[in-house]
C-alpha cells in the first residue's frame, strides 16, 4: 500500500469465525472510526476473506491487558480509565 506498513487478519479455513461475522466485524470496526482504534484501511470477502488494518508496531491494547507473558500487565484501574476514555 504505497509503501505505508500494514496488518492483515485472514479468515481461516478452520476458524470458528463465520462468513457472517466476520461481515460483522468490517461493519463494526467501519463505525469505530476512532483516533486511539486501529484504522480498517481495505477488506475483501470475495476471493480471500481478510481485513487489512493499520499497522501498531508497539502491539495492540489486549496485549498489555490479557497476555501474562507480558512483564507490563496493566492494571485494573488504568484498564478501566482507558475504557472510559475511548467510550
């Protein structure tokens, strides 16, 4: 894409993700439109199922909430002040 870095999320042949919501999600992630959300940028559902979104080279938000391999977990309070602030 003009050189710009991207993300691409393919809907696999095995994943339990449906045609249906997947269509969900371009429709959702469409009206998020947010300046601290990640950017849907193309989608195609013809040929290939994928979503091609901005590229967050510092990882995604869910990374510092949920995985416990991570050393920077953040807390509750502060996750809780995040979801405030982007509703």
């Amino acid at each position: 894409m003009n050189g710009q870095e991207i993300a691409v999320k393919k809907l696999s042949k095995k994943s339990r993700q449906g045609i249906h919501e997947f269509q969900n999600e371009v429709i959702l992630i469409a009206k998020l439109q947010h300046r601290y959300l990640v950017r849907l940028l193309r989608c195609c559902i013809k040929r290939q199922t994928m979503l091609i979104y901005e590229y967050m080279p510092n990882k995604s938000l869910d990374s510092f909430i949920f995985d416990q391999a991570q050393s920077t977990l953040i807390n509750w309070e502060k996750c809780f002040s995040i979801i405030i602030w982007i509703a």
